[in-house]
C-alpha cells in the first residue's frame, strides 16, 4: 500500500482527536482495493487515477462537513465571498497543528518505511476501531454556568431522562409543531399603539459568543429592563431567523412552511403591527442582496416596506462578499431624527445589522481575521446602541427597544463544527441574548430594581405576547407589579431548531439531532480552543 498507509493513520489520529468521523468498513474496503497487488504497470497507474477522488471522497464523508448536497446548493453564494475570507475559512477546516501532523507523519515515514509496515498499522489501526471506537464525549451539564449570565439562576430540573427512539422522538416533534399551530398573539385586540417599537436585529451574536469574548457583562447589557436568559432563536442563518420573527405573532412552524406563503394573516407580526396603528419601516446596514435577503423580508415575511436608503450613512467596515456596511449609530439616529420630525404617529422598525457577521473587515484592523476581530467590533457595536438608547431617552418618547439577535456567530466551534460553521442548531448558536428596554414608561421600573428575568425556555411567541401585553397596559399604566405579572404569564416554548432540514429537539433532558434523512442521534460535542 506504501505512501497510502500515511492517509488511513491521519484519518484514525484524526478519528480519535474528534476532528472526523470515520466509516470503518468503507476505509478498510478502500485499504483493501489499494493494498491488493497488481502487476501490469497500466493498472497500477488506473488505479491511482481512481484511487485519488475517491479519497477525497472517502475523506469528506467521513468528516463533519455538511453534505456534499448542501455544498452545491450554498456554492452560488460561497462564489460571492472575499478570496481573503475563502482562504481564513480553508485554516479553519485545515489547522495548522493538523498540517504539522502531517509533515512529522511525511518524515516519519521517509525515515522508517524501510523498518516498520505502515500498511500493517494502518490495517490494525482500522481494525482496532472496529472494537475501540473514540470515546463519545461527555455532555455538558444542562445550562452549564458558560452560558448563565452573572445573576441568573440555571435551571437544573431538567435531568437527563432515558434516551428516546427514533419514533417517539418523530411523534413528540410533530406533537410539538401540532401544539404550536394554534397559537396566535393578536395586537389589534390588545389596544392602540402608544408608544414607537424598535427590533435591533443582530446577526451573529449568542450567549455563547459573549462568554466567549468576555462581554457577557457589558454595560449596554446592563440598560434593559426585561431579559430573556432561555430565548431559542431557532434558527443559524440569517433568513430563516429573521422571517420567524416576522411570524412571531403564531407559534413555531417546521422551517419550511417560512417559505410557503400559506401563513394566516394573524401570523405576520407587521400586518399586526399595522392593524394596532404602527407605520412600519426597514433599515438595514447593508445593501440586503446577499441570499436574496430584503426581498424574502418583503415576499416571505410580509413586512409590507421597503428598505430606506441607508447610502448617507459612512462606511463603516466592508463584508464578506466586499460590500460596505453603514455605521450603526448613523443610520439609527438618523431614522430617529427623521421620524420625531414627523407628524407624531407612532412607528415599528425592524433595523437589521451584520456588523457582526463572520468575515467582516475593519479599517485599522490590518489583517485580523474575522475571529480576531469579533471583539473589538461587539463593542463598537454596543457603544453605537448605548449611543442610541441614549438619543431615545433624551427624547422622552415613549419606546420599546428590543435586542433580537438572529443566531450566534459560533465563536467557539466543537468537536463537531469549526468555528464559523452553522449548519447544525447547536445551542451555543440558536441561544441568543434578547432583552427588552422601555423608554417613557415611568412606573415600570422600581428605583434601584434590576432587570426582570424570563428563565424559561423562551421563543418568539413569548416575545410577542410580552409586546402585545405593553401596547394594551400603555407605557402611563405600566406598573412593576403589572408587569412582572405580564413576564410571569408569558409562553414557554419547547426547544426545537432547525436548519435545512437537520432538526435539534430537546426532550427527557437530552438534545437530539435529526439528519435530513430522517435518522436521530443523541447529540453531544465537546468545545474547541
């Protein structure tokens, strides 16, 4: 087998390191093919010929890329991107440290091939993982203090039960899903707007980033009134997430049904927002072209405006696919500015940010990677909100400012996923920090009282009731016992996320995952540095 012993011996370093999964019988099949002993030298250079793609192949099935599907479907967008963004994702699925693996492997069998039978190690390392396979790693216990801001209790009630079959976990999903088919929050019943409602949508930030960069405490975190500690956004990509929030006045759908545009009107939250007297309005820091993005909040999501221009505001860094995004404080108060100049009406905003979106570049910053620069741009982000928040307030206008992230920006990555990967809903992306602010609402808040806290498991249903619970108490009427009487009553939802038909559902005290064929697994990853 010669140089070919050096591929199946990374792959099981690999295989025990967590990095890749490995099919077993399919690599010793493979071995076997490469190992047999052909005589005519055409054949041994057709077998080369073969054995190449096919080793590629072997390799990206046995990883935890996405499927090879998948990858064609996203390549019309992965086209898009920097060539200096596509070369900072290949380091991330190809490390350094594994590259240097490989070199020392490279020598060790330049020096020893002469000694030792690599083919031998490599058919008993195979064999050895038929009985010895990598230990599964050991899940984090449920709402592990990494993922608890300072402050708020972690719910140790839900202990791991038995695990569940494939069939009761397809029965508890669709029970699920059949639940949440009834649910609707109706804001024209609950009275007239009185006050203006903003939605800070925020791409790429969870809980997990922020522990991840120590900005969990931020003092802009610290401002709002209502925190949501359990808020599943039940989604990893932008479009998905966003168009749920713009269903967010039903209960959850199967992420499908998003894009079908047979959803009532009740559950499209700017047609509620219309009927109790809101004028709506989309901003966005960038053009919206990428994936199609502000047209699907307009066909999918029935927001019923189009984006303002945004092209008066300065540039604020350039994006993953070499597109400007507008400074935050600028477009914000600038919208702000225009709308109190008015006629006094009240207004829904829907403000979408990617400021924080992997691949992003920052002036000054020279050439740190996206990673590197995810810090220092969460914290211009959350001066450019302070800023806002206090614009608003010197105002005295009575508002409703919502932090709603769409997904984490996977910060962290696992054993399963690298770093910047969202294909699987883990909950270190879906678990995002959304918190609630109230401007002129005087008696809301007791002196010296901290925020009040929604612990349970929370989505955008939740969140819209909270909402329609404002616009009928008023911001004149709103008391602390009233509303922490509204947070108490507030809708817990099951944990349920999805992207592209791969499905995390959390039952008996266990996440697990669903593949787009159907199959279930118990799902646990350790970290990555």
């Amino acid at each position: 087998m010669g140089a070919w012993s050096l591929y199946f011996l990374a792959k099981l370093a690999l295989y025990y390191s967590h990095a890749i999964g490995l099919h077993v019988f399919a690599n010793l099949l493979f071995a076997a093919a490469l190992a047999w002993p052909l005589a005519p030298p055409a054949a041994r250079r057709a077998r080369l010929l073969l054995a190449v793609p096919a080793a590629v192949a072997l390799l990206y099935y046995d990883s935890y890329l996405p499927p090879f599907a998948r990858l064609i479907e996203e390549a019309g967008a992965l086209s898009n991107f920097r060539a200096d963004y596509l070369l900072e994702l290949v380091q991330r699925f190809v490390p350094l440290w594994a590259v240097a693996a490989l070199v020392v492997l490279v020598l060790l069998f330049v020096l020893l091939q002469h000694r030792l039978r690599f083919a031998t190690l490599a058919f008993a390392g195979l064999f050895a993982a038929l009985v010895l396979p990598a230990p599964r790693p050991a899940p984090p216990p449920p709402d592990e203090s990494r993922y608890v801001r300072a402050g708020e209790p972690a719910d140790t009630s839900d202990a791991p039960g038995p695990l569940l079959g494939g069939e009761a976990l397809d029965a508890a999903l669709q029970a699920f899903y059949g639940a949440q088919h009834g649910k609707v929050v109706s804001f024209s019943r609950a009275g007239a707007a009185d006050f203006d409602l903003v939605l800070l949508s925020v791409c790429s930030l969870a809980r997990d980033d922020l522990a991840f960069t120590h900005l969990q405490d931020a003092p802009l975190l610290g401002r709002f009134d209502i925190v949501f500690s359990q808020f599943n956004s039940a989604a990893t990509y932008s479009g998905p997430a966003v168009l749920r929030l713009l269903h967010g006045t039903c209960g959850q759908t199967p992420q499908a049904e998003l894009y079908s545009g047979t959803s009532a009107d009740d559950c499209y939250l700017f047609r509620n927002l219309a009927a109790a007297g809101y004028r709506p309005a989309l901003l966005l820091n960038h053009d919206g072209h990428f994936d199609h993005f502000a047209q699907q909040l307009s066909s999918q999501g029935g927001i019923g405006a189009d984006p303002l221009d945004n092209r008066a505001a300065p540039v604020a860094m350039t994006s993953f696919d070499g597109t400007p995004i507008r400074s935050d404080y600028a477009l914000l108060a600038q919208w702000w500015n225009a709308g109190t100049a008015g006629d006094g009406g009240h207004r829904a905003l829907l403000y979408n940010t990617i400021t924080m979106h992997d691949g992003n570049r920052v002036p000054g910053l020279g050439g740190a990677t996206s990673r590197d620069s995810y810090a220092p741009r969460l914290r211009q982000l959350f001066a450019d909100l302070g800023r806002f928040f206090d614009l608003v307030e010197q105002s005295g206008r009575p508002t409703v400012i919502v932090l709603i992230p769409e997904h984490g920006a996977a910060l962290r990555g696992d054993s399963v996923q690298v770093s910047g990967l969202r294909e699987l809903p883990t909950r270190a992306i879906t678990r995002v920090p959304v918190a609630v602010k109230l401007v002129g609402f005087p008696g809301a808040r007791a002196a010296g009282a901290g925020p009040l806290l929604v612990d349970r498991p929370s989505s955008y249903l939740g969140l819209m009731t909270l909402v329609a619970g404002l616009i009928q108490s008023g911001p004149a009427h709103t008391s602390p016992a009233s509303l922490q009487a509204l947070v108490r009553a507030l809708p817990t939802t099951d944990w349920a996320a999805e992207n592209a038909g791969t499905v995390l559902f959390h039952q008996g005290g266990r996440d697990y995952l669903r593949t787009p064929a159907g199959s279930w697994s118990e799902f646990t990853a350790t970290e990555t540095p």
